[in-house]
C-alpha cells in the first residue's frame, strides 16, 4: 500500500515546466462601444516591422468616466523579445511617443489605459517597440 500510494505522489508530482509567463487580462477589462462613458476614436491592424511578427486588432477608446484613452489590442501575437513596450507616437520612428509600460504578454487580449492629459491627438502610430534594440517589432496607423 505505501508502494502504491508513494508512486502515485511521484506520477502527479510530476510534470512539465512552465517556463512561459502570461499576463491576460480578464475579458471584461476590455472596453465595449456599448459602455455609455468610452467611445471608439479609431481602429487599425497591427502589421510586422523589421523582419519581427506582430498582428492583432489595435482599437483606440476615450473614457469620458475616467478621462482616459484605452489602447485595446485583440488576437494579438508578436515574437519575444527583450523589453517589449507599448508606444504611441506621432511618426512611424517613434521619435516622440508615450509608453504605455511593458507588454502584459507576447499573445492574448490586452488593454492599456493612459491619462487623457499624457494623449496628444497627433498621436498615431501604435508601436510594439523593443527598448533594447530600439527598434519596432510591431505597427499601424490609426486611422
């Protein structure tokens, strides 16, 4: 009997490593146009740059509740990368942008918030952005 339960411990002890970590945010985090206070400015696909892959729905949102613009991103993939962030800027070299932080995950759902007072309406280019290399791995244009 402790042969047997001994070797059931071990069987269901054991696995394999999860060496991916994954931070989605829950579904209702990201806004609807049927919410009263958020309104939709304008959406786009993300598209690939320099030889990386980054697709997904990009949509813009203001949140009159909160005075916030929501960067929402669905169906997104990139490839990995270090120091992966979210810009937005108003020129395709992301000269002059507003990082919304580090990417919560490389796939997935995912919303950014950021104070309406930090949003410039020039801004239009939505980047995936490698700090390190600085360089995209990720852009489009709103539209």
């Amino acid at each position: 009997m402790k042969i047997l339960l001994t070797s059931l411990m071990i069987l269901f002890s054991c696995g394999t490593p999860n060496n991916t970590v994954s931070e989605v945010p829950a579904m209702d985090e990201i806004p609807t146009e049927e919410e009263e206070t958020i309104t939709l400015i304008s959406s786009a696909n993300l598209e690939g740059r320099n030889t990386y892959m980054s697709s997904g729905s990009v949509k813009l949102f203001y949140d009159e509740e909160t005075d916030e613009y929501i960067v929402s991103i669905e169906n997104f993939s990139s490839d990995n990368g270090p120091d992966l962030h979210l810009y937005i800027s108003d020129d395709s070299s992301a000269s002059n942008f507003v990082d919304f932080g580090g990417l919560k995950s490389t796939s997935g759902d995912q919303t950014y918030r950021i104070a309406a007072s930090q949003f410039n309406d020039q801004y239009t280019y939505v980047h995936i952005w490698c700090v390190l290399a600085n360089e995209a791995f990720g852009e489009t244009i709103l539209e």
